[in-house]
C-alpha cells in the first residue's frame, strides 16, 4: 500500500499542495480530481519522486520512497500528460529504448513489447515511425512505455485528453483489463467524469492544496444526496433570465451553455412556477427541462464552485 502523510509543497511564498494524506491499495484504481492549480500535478510529482515536499511523506509499505526513492521507481509506472515519445523511432523501438533503461533482460524486454503491443492495440504497425501516428495511436504508447516493466503502481495523468472517441474507448477498456488481470493499483486523473464514474473504486477531490472530499462514488454522490440537478433548454440565450435564476435563494451551482442551463434544487422543491415565471419576465421560451439524480460532476461544482474544464 502507498500512504501519503501530511504532504506539503512550497514554492517560495506560494503553498501547492497543504498537509495531503491519501492511501492506494494493491489492485484498486483511485481517483485524483480537481480544478487546474488545485495541486494534483504537484502531488503526483512528488507521488513520482520527481520532486521533494516541503513536509511529510511517502511510505510505500510503510517504508519512506523520499528517504529511499528507488524502492518505488522499480515498481511504478507513470502516463504524463504530456505525449513522451520519439516521433523518429517506431512504435518497436521507442520500446526497446525505454526498456533498455529499465535494465530489462533482452528476452524479457522482446516478450513483454509483443504483449504490450497487442494490449494497446498496435501489434499491427509496430515498425511505423511515432511521428506519422494519429493522436490516439499515440497516446495508446505512452501507456504502452509505462506498462512495459509491469508495475505494481501505475499513475495516469489525463492519458486521453484531445484524442477521438474510439481511441479513448480502447484506452479506457485497456485501462480496466490491465487492473483486473495484473491487480495493478492505478492513480487515474482525467476531466472527463464519465472516465473516473467508470473506473474508479475510491475518488479523492482536491481544491487549493488540499483534499476537500474523497471516498467511493457513491459516498462522494451522496453529498448531494438530497438535491436533484435540473437541465433546462431555451429557445435562445437569455443573459437576463440566467441573472434572474442567480438570485433565487432555493436555486443553486447555476451554469450557463449558450441556450442551456443546470441549476440544483432540493428534492420535492416545486421549481416550476419559478421557471415559467422568468421564461416570461424575460420573453423567452422554454423548449424542455428534465430532472436528474446528482452526478460526480454536480457534487464537483458543488464543492469547489468550479468547471472542472476551467
């Protein structure tokens, strides 16, 4: 198990990260959320022991990674945001290269790129240069480089961002399978909801340096557990109507979409009357409004008052 205790970061003035403490169990898949500049990138930085806190620690089995970092590094696997490849290597080699600084056996280092390849869906153009491969192709081996030594821990830092829909279908399953049949316990960052709703056991929610909520999805929802999110759909913008909603004192967490709007209310509020009062202040038509269970996304922008794409 991986604990981090009271985990600090300062640089200079400012505090990234303030007195953190979360846990990842063997073979569970753990979700690490919040805004931009709530902390995470930090946290996982110092999670990767790339860089120093200021206070606290890392234990892996109750042994400090920042007092003996390598003891961590040999069993984790990190997929940066960022794409970490060599566009003028192949799919191959980028592999053998990254292996290599594994110090993994030639014959353990062959057998493992085979596996990976097919795992990430690949195995079919394995000798075509990185740099003519799509954004999805190319995502799918940055995930590929971390899973090739087979790491007990692996961290995902947003792996499908700008890529197309079946790409990160296949990254998403990928991602699933690889928990389920090597119980790799993996630290999963996205901004799309629906990803962590899928894969997530545990969610931690970070805002300002700190951890603001956690627990499993359910326990996470239940913090709305007593409002319920209404879409409403206009026939065109309205800035006066969105304004008028604002300063209702039983409507809350409002966001506005050009002609659609969300807004909370509390379960069994007659909202209604409200609604079609101010369609009619404000001369405009409602086509259609429809009433949902809370979501991670509505208990996200419940706590931290934030998009989460802001």
């Amino acid at each position: 198990m991986i604990e981090v205790v009271n985990l600090s970061k300062k640089f200079k003035k400012v505090t990234a990260v303030d007195q953190v403490n979360f846990y990842i169990e063997e073979g569970e898949i753990v979700g690490l959320l919040g805004p931009n500049g709530a902390g995470k990138s930090t946290t996982i930085a110092m999670l990767s022991t790339l860089i120093s806190p200021t206070e606290g620690d890392v234990l892996l089995n109750q042994s400090s990674i920042i007092k003996n970092p390598s003891q961590l590094r040999n069993k984790l696997g990190v997929v940066p945001q960022e794409i970490a490849l060599y566009g003028e290597l192949t799919a191959k080699e980028n592999l053998e290269f990254f292996g290599s600084i594994q110090k993994m056996p030639k014959r353990l280092l062959a057998e493992r790129i085979d596996i990976v390849l097919e795992q990430i869906g690949l195995q079919d153009e394995p000798k075509k240069l990185v740099k003519h491969y799509s954004g999805g192709m190319k995502r799918r081996l940055n995930i590929g480089v971390a899973m090739l030594h087979e790491p007990k821990y692996l961290i995902m830092d947003e792996p499908t961002v700008g890529i197309d829909p079946q790409s990160r279908n296949h990254i998403l399953k990928t991602v699933k399978k690889l928990n389920e049949q090597s119980n790799v316990a993996i630290i999963y960052t996205s901004h799309y909801m629906e990803e962590v709703d899928y894969l997530c056991d545990r969610i931690y929610i970070m805002d300002k340096g700190s951890i603001i909520a956690s627990g499993t999805k359910e326990e996470i929802k239940s913090v709305l557990a007593s409002e319920n999110t209404v879409h409403v759909k206009l026939e065109r913008h309205s800035k006066g109507f969105v304004n008028d909603l604002i300063i209702q004192p039983m409507l809350s967490n409002i966001n506005a979409k050009e002609a659609e709007v969300t807004f909370t209310v509390a379960k069994g509020m007659n909202f209604l009357p409200i609604l079609l009062t101010l369609c009619e202040k404000n001369n405009v038509i409602l086509k259609s409004f429809q009433v949902e269970e809370p979501t991670l996304e509505d208990v996200f922008l419940h706590l931290t008052g934030r998009a989460l794409r802001n």
